[in-house]
C-alpha cells in the first residue's frame, strides 16, 4: 500500500548559485561527508549534488503524511549502489524508520539544466 509520494524538480544553476553564495555553509548543512566525497569528484557535481537535493525535497514530501519526526537534511543519505541504482540511507530521528515494515524507492533524472526525483514511500507487506 502506498503511504506517500514526492516529487521534486530544481534547476541545477539554482544549486550552483547556493554554493557559490553560501560555499561550505551550504554543502555541510544539505549533504552528508558521503554525499560530498561522491558529488565533489564527478565531473558535473553540481548536477549530482542537485539530484540530491532533489531527492531529499521529494522524500520529505513521501515522508509528510506518515511521520511527524522532526529530522534534518542530513538525517537523510543518498547513495548509489554499485549498478548505479540510487538509494536511501536514514539517520537521527529517521534511524529506524524503515524497519517498521517500510520501504522506499526513488528514481532520480536529469537533464541539461534540471534535476527531479520521485520517492515512493509503502508498506513492505
């Protein structure tokens, strides 16, 4: 059954712009040490990094009707398994919070100029 879905779209300059802006602030409020070492030595990194951003807005909004946790970005890991699949990996308040018989999915996608993801949020059965 599906508990929740999330969708978002970012423009990857917009994400650039943050960095360029805010640097350091920015990159270690939003993304784990994980994150970074992946996205900071791919060629296009801040295409990566917006895909990830995108990734964490759309879990947010799958999250939105089943949880009340308070919880931060960084409570919140994408990563890629070795084919390249991007998964989730929780934190904090969200540690344990697929293990109640939860699973979710995201498919992430870009383009020249935009980022979007879709998370699926269900029950496991």
């Amino acid at each position: 059954m599906v508990l929740g879905i999330g969708i978002d779209i970012i423009e990857i300059d917009r994400i650039k712009k943050s960095i360029d802006r805010f640097g350091d602030q920015f990159l270690k409020k939003i993304y784990t040490t994980i994150e970074l070492e992946y996205c900071l030595k791919k060629k296009n990194k801040y295409q990566h990094l917006a895909a990830r951003f995108a990734a964490k807005e759309a879990i947010y909004k799958a999250l939105s009707n089943d949880t009340s946790e308070v919880y931060s970005w960084q409570d919140v890991e994408i990563y890629n398994e070795v084919n390249g699949l991007p998964k989730v990996k929780f934190y904090g308040n969200l540690k344990d919070y697929l293990n109640h018989g939860k699973e979710l999915k995201i498919s992430m996608s870009h383009s020249e100029n935009y980022v979007t993801c879709v998370a699926i949020l269900y029950t496991a059965k």
